[in-house]
C-alpha cells in the first residue's frame, strides 16, 4: 500500500452563491441592470460567487462583457444554467454547465429588470455556533467603535454604542443586536436575526447566507436597505406613518418581504 502523502485529496463541500437571473439578453441592458441593483446593495453582495441563470434565454449575451461587468463588482462567476446553444457559447467562454436542483427560489422585491440578483443556489453546511465570527469593518474605514467581547459558544454578537457612516459590521453564524444607531451609510450584516436598539437608517441584510426564517427588528425604522435571505428592498420614499420612524420588524413571507409595525 502506498503510504505516501498526496499531493491532491478530494473532498465533499457544498457551495453558496447568487443566482443572476437573465431576463434579456441585451449585454448593455443587462450591464445598465446590474450597475443599479449593486448601487442599491452597496456591498452585501460584494465577494459572493455568482451562477447565472440564462435558462431564460434563446441567444446568448456577450459573455466577455458580462463577465467583466460581475468582476467588476467583486461578483465571480463561477458557472451557468443554460440550455442549448446558449449553453455552448458559454462553455466557450469558459463557464461551466452547473446543476441548481437544490436551489431555494427567491426573486427579489423589485420589478424584474434585465438581471436579477437576490437568489442563494445552495446554503451552506451550517456551523457550529463555537465559531462565532469578528465584526468586520468596511475598507477604508474607520474601526467600528465600542465592541462588547464575545464569549466562545455565544450565537450573538453585541455592539455597544453607535455606528457611523462607512462603518460595516458582519456577524458570521450569529445574530447581532446593536445598542444604539445604525447611521445612514452604515452597513449591519448577520447569518441570524438583527436587533437595532436605536435608529435604524443605514442598511440591513439578515440571514445573510440564505436562512429565511432570520429577521430584522429595530425600535425605529427609517433604514436606506432591508434585506433577508439575499431578497432586499430599497427604502427611497417615506414609509406609511405606521412603520417610518417606528418600531417594526422586517421577515420573509411567502418569498415576499414584509415590513410591519411591532405591537404596541
């Protein structure tokens, strides 16, 4: 028996991504499609894999451009469902056929554009709860202030006091509860549920890695963002004198997201 170690092992994995939705295959529409629903996204999906959906589609796209348009928002695309010669054309553009038997269907709240961004292919294994992840801070930034230490085990991250403009925090396998504001152009991030003791006027993703039963509470919402499991809505008007600047929570229902006021 050899007992050499190898230099190459395989081994099971599973794989999260977004799914991109082609509803055109126009390359300039899609391009004018994405650039807009990454605007409003600010960086939640920044870094994720991307499998596009083409299965729509009769012709394909110009494959080059569109690649170089996903890298260009740090969205990789790592394969393609597809059909016939679209198919084709893909593989030779070096994106492989991938099978999306397993994926949970979300489409996001917005009207179908071009492209659709808001669809996990595959949640991951989950992880323990032992490995409860740092806050993490957008680039450029400044530190996020006042963090309130996280014992080993604990599925929630605190933050203690506000966050500023430019300030990201990401609570990887936990929940996270801020005590204080979330001001505009602050990002909060968690694989659970979201608690904001304060103003919530920047953005939130709960269930981050594709739980839909995660949501988001705060005891004033006036948010820019809201998202759940990848399906996110933009907050551009004045919400109804029920929910603007009241305390409400955000959920998934019915692959729709809700708003609604928290009870007195």
């Amino acid at each position: 028996m050899n007992t050499q170690n190898a230099a190459l092992e395989f081994k099971s994995a599973t794989l999260y991504a977004l799914r991109a939705v082609l509803h055109s295959d126009d390359t300039e529409t899609i391009i004018e499609s994405l650039n807009q629903r990454m605007a409003d996204a600010g960086s939640f999906f920044a870094g994720e894999s991307v499998v596009i959906d083409a299965s729509g589609l009769e012709t394909a796209p110009a494959w080059d451009e569109l690649l170089e348009a996903f890298s260009g928002h740090q969205l990789p695309v790592i394969g393609i469902v597809a059909s016939g010669e679209v198919a084709q054309s893909a593989l030779e553009h070096g994106l492989a056929n991938v099978e999306l038997s397993n994926a949970t269907q979300k489409t996001t709240t917005a009207p179908k554009a071009a492209v659709e961004v808001a669809e996990p292919v595959e949640k991951p294994t989950p992880v323990p709860k032992a490995n409860t992840a740092a806050a993490e801070p957008a680039k450029n930034t400044a530190p996020v202030a006042a963090l309130a230490p996280t014992p080993a085990g604990s599925p929630t991250m605190v933050i203690e006091g506000p966050l500023r403009s430019g300030q990201r925090v990401y609570a990887r396998d936990a929940d996270l509860v801020v005590m204080g504001v979330v001001s505009q152009g602050a990002e909060v991030i968690a694989d659970g549920n979201i608690h904001v003791y304060g103003p919530l006027r920047g953005k939130a993703m709960a269930g981050a890695r594709g739980d839909a039963q995660a949501r988001i509470f705060t005891t004033s919402l006036d948010a820019e963002l809201v998202a759940v499991a990848g399906v996110y809505r933009v907050i551009d008007s004045a919400l109804p004198s029920t929910l603007g600047k009241k305390p409400a929570m955000v959920f998934l229902k019915d692959q729709a997201l809700r708003l609604e006021p928290l009870g007195d």
